[in-house]
C-alpha cells in the first residue's frame, strides 16, 4: 500500500467512525425516547400520536431495508 493509499484509508476510516458514532447517539436517543413512550402520555395517547409513530417506523423500516438488502432494496 502506497503512502497515498494509506492517507486516503486513513481519512475514510476517521470519517467512518465518526459517522457510526453519530448513528449510535442517533439510536441511543431514539430507544431512550421509545422507553418513554416517544414522549406521549399512554393514558392520553390519540390518533395524531399513532400517525406520528406510524411516519416514524416508515422512515425507520426505509432505513432498515436498506442496510439489510430488504423490501425496494432487495436484491
């Protein structure tokens, strides 16, 4: 490996690592919140609630497909 090659590694593994740091405070939150009932009171929880929910879990299964080669990422 050229010293160019190994910078350029170098760099990409930083940002990398960088990058899952940020995913893994983003995925801690986000448990700590779902912990929490995503911030609803359960004996007061409406339709809006479950309409907010129901969004979040379609933008969280877009997530999950893609990272496992799922549903429109399928091979």
């Amino acid at each position: 490996m050229t010293r160019q090659t190994a910078h350029t590694n170098d760099a990409a593994l930083a940002a990398f690592i960088a990058k899952k740091a940020e995913i893994d405070a983003m995925l801690s939150r986000l448990q700590a919140f779902s912990a929490d009932h995503f911030g609803a009171d359960p004996e007061r929880v409406n339709w809006s609630h479950v309409g907010s929910l129901e969004y979040q879990a379609h933008l969280l299964k877009q997530i999950s497909d893609f990272a496992f080669g799922e549903g429109e990422h399928a091979a």
